[in-house]
C-alpha cells in the first residue's frame, strides 16, 4: 500500500510491519548509537510505542536500571515473551494502554520513542512524545528525537502520478470512476524519489523541536525557483531526525535508503513549468484525535502565462463524516484543462 491516508487502526499489530522497522540498519544503528550516548547506568527509561520492545531493550543493555515500556497495541504481547527470552523481565515494565492515559508513580530519566511516520507527522504520533516529556520527564532529563526538520522539493514524477491518480480518469469495462480522482489527488503516497526528479532545489520547511514544542498543529512556508524545465506533478517530501547530540536520521533521497522513504504530495493537474517560475507552499499541519490533516496550498507563478493556484487537503481521508461535503465541493470544480491530457501524452 503506497498511501498514507486514511490510518489503519490495527496496522501496528502486523508483525510484518515491525519486521519491516527491525530490518532497517539505517534505523536500528542510528537509535543504538543515540541510546548509548543518551542512557546512563542506572537511569530510569520510558519507552513510547515499544512495539516488540527492541528499544527498550537496547536502553537495558545501555545500563538503564528501569524501563517502562508502553505500548497501545496487542503487539505488547510479543514484546513480552522477547524480553523473557532475552532475560529482561525484571527490569521492565509493560504497560498497554495510550501513554497519554498512564500515569506513573516516579519521574524518569531519559524518554525514547520511535513513534515518526513517514512524514514524520502523520497519526499525530509526535503528540505523544510531547505529552510524555511534560508528565513523566525530569526537568534534568533527555529525550530521543530531539527534533525532526521537514523538507520539501518540487518533483516530476510521472510513473505514481499515472498508477495513483490518472488511472481514475480510464473508462473501466465502459464506466466512468472519474469522480473517484479528486479524493486520489488530496491523499500522500509514499514513493522512492530520485535526486534527477527534482525540478528545484530541495527547501528546509521547518523544525519540530520535541524538546520545547507544544503541539504538533503548524504551518510551514517555502518558496521554490524552477531550475530545469520539466512536468510539475507535485511536492516531494522527507525528513531529518536529529536523535540525540550528533546522531541522525535522514531519510533524503540522497541518503542511505530507509523504511521511510520520501512522500509524494501530487497536483490536481500537472503543469508544465519553466526556468525562472516560481511555486509558492503553504503547508498546514492539524491534529484531529489520533489523525492529522494536512492542507498543501500551492501557487505558480508562470513567467509566460502568468499565476496557477491549487488547494489540496486530507481531510476527507481522515475525518469520514466530511466525505459528502467533500463530494459536494468537489462536483463545483472546473473540469480537467485540455492541457493535462497534453502533458501527460508528453511524459
């Protein structure tokens, strides 16, 4: 499944997803190395979202002297009979329920989670390691990540544009499913971006400090200068994981390939842009329950035709009850231009 929307309630009980997170090195050595540095003999540990609890057992092996492992989901089961297997079931403790709705007898010393989506953002997971910090940390203690930077590229990428989005325009057995590509249009999909797909050059759209930061709710503002002529079919995106001092994470298409890869935010119509014209993000980021909604508004400034502006939002994917308002707005959209079929006949 390459789309990021809507979340699966009980996608973190497959342990094919956490073979999947094990398996990555990139992932695994860049926590080990930050929890040898981070974890102290004797320090009391939190781990939020331990799923199969290899966190929590490599801040054990660290010297930690406690650790709480939480974890909402049945997966807690098999994190169990792995730290019995591996002789740590004196040292933890397994909690299984939200860490937002735990309460714990005892302040702790460093607080790790890997709770990051692909963008970083998505399933508001970050909200709980905000929460974590300001209940259940020492007003001397540490956290892993210490900040997550968000970036973002305009891209080319006709072959997931095709296979995600303008399949919904072909006549299947002579029916129309049209109506079925405005929702593909406004969800994200994960894809493997290549740095010969960029049509810009990539933009620091913002940092989420874990250790300062309130909410997850926020708004980044980026402005690109087109380098190369090209198909504009939408934003690629990724982040930067600082985990703790000079240990990262980056998930960049220049980088070690990860679990992660890059987010693909597509157009409602691909648009043939040109060196010298400019595309302005304005990229929203709001919480709702577990979910988060993200709008990406996006204008071009074409130095030939003038400015092109689209709207783009989640939120139908996620917030079901708005699916008959979204099919209302939808239906008061202009029709596709000539130009898109042009354009994709191009590529």
């Amino acid at each position: 499944m390459s789309e990021l929307m809507p979340r699966i309630e009980n996608w973190f009980e497959f342990l094919s997803v956490h073979r999947e997170l094990i398996q990555d090195k990139v992932r695994i050595n860049a926590y080990h190395n930050a929890i040898k540095q981070c974890v102290h003999k004797g320090d009391v540990v939190v781990d939020v979202g331990t799923g199969t609890g290899i966190l929590a057992f490599l801040c054990l092996k660290a010297g930690a002297s406690k650790v709480y492992a939480i974890e909402r989901t049945e997966i807690i089961e098999v994190a169990k009979q792995n730290a019995k297997y591996n002789n740590f079931s004196e040292r933890i403790e397994f909690l299984n329920a939200d860490s937002r709705q735990i309460e714990l007898e005892e302040k702790v010393d460093v607080i790790v989670s890997e709770v990051i989506g692909h963008f970083a953002l998505e399933e508001n997971m970050l909200d709980s390691i905000i929460d974590a910090r300001d209940r259940f940390l020492k007003k001397s203690g540490r956290i892993i990540p210490q900040s997550v930077d968000i970036f973002f590229v305009p891209v080319e990428l006709p072959d997931i544009y095709s296979q995600e989005i303008s399949f919904w325009q072909e006549k299947i057995k002579g029916l129309d499913f049209s109506p079925t590509k405005e929702l593909a249009v406004n969800n994200v999909y994960l894809s493997k971006i290549r740095k010969d797909q960029f049509l810009s050059d990539p933009q620091n759209a913002g940092k989420i400090d874990l250790t300062t930061a309130k909410t997850v709710s926020m708004q980044f503002n980026c402005q690109f200068l087109v380098k190369k002529k090209g198909i504009f079919f939408g934003l690629g995106g990724w982040f930067y994981a600082k985990l703790f001092n000079n240990i990262d994470i980056d998930t960049s298409p220049s980088s070690p390939p990860t679990h992660w890869q890059q987010c693909f935010f597509p157009i409602k119509e691909p648009l043939q842009v040109l060196p010298g014209d400019k595309i302005i993000v304005d990229f929203y980021s709001k919480s709702l329950g577990d979910d988060v909604i993200w709008d990406w508004n996006i204008n071009i400034t074409k130095n030939d035709s003038g400015d092109i502006s689209f709207q783009q939002s989640t939120s139908a994917l996620v917030n079901k009850t708005s699916l008959k308002h979204f099919w209302k707005m939808s239906q008061r959209s202009p029709k596709p231009k000539k130009v898109y079929e042009f354009l994709i006949k191009q590529v």
